[in-house]
C-alpha cells in the first residue's frame, strides 16, 4: 500500500462520516420543519404539546394584537 493509497482511503472514511453527518443534520432540520399537521386550540394546548412558548411576530405585536389573536392568526389561519 502506498502513500496515496492511504489518503485516499482516509479522505473516503473522513467522507463517509462528513456526508452522514450532514445528511444526519439535514433530515432532522428538515422533518422539524414539515408543517405539523396537528392544530392546537390555544396557546396552553401549544405550549404543552411541543415544550415551547408561544411568541408573537414584531409586526402581530406593531398591529396591537393579543397573543390569543396572534396564535390564532398564525396556527388556525384566521386572518384578523
């Protein structure tokens, strides 16, 4: 085995592990951002399925919105 045979065999495994990570990486961003196709009600109902609070946009907080209408907007579609 000769010199280039082992980096070229070292940069295929480094490879390997760079593309699975990224492919990990990706896949996991990518099905958190799949639109859910579960509607919460309220914001509790939100807050208790996914862990996080709910926040509101600078532009929903601007058009002096409520946080209750605010979700609504954003999670039931209903445009004020």
């Amino acid at each position: 085995m000769t010199m280039k045979d082992r980096d070229d065999s070292f940069f295929n495994v480094l490879s390997n592990i760079i593309d699975e990570a990224f492919s990990k990486v990706f896949t996991e961003k990518k099905e958190e951002s799949l639109p859910s196709e579960q509607q919460y009600g309220t914001i509790e109902e939100y807050t208790a399925a996914t862990g996080k609070r709910f926040r509101m946009t600078k532009d929903q907080k601007e058009r002096g919105l409520t946080r209750e209408e605010a979700f609504t907007e954003i999670h039931l579609n209903e445009e004020n």
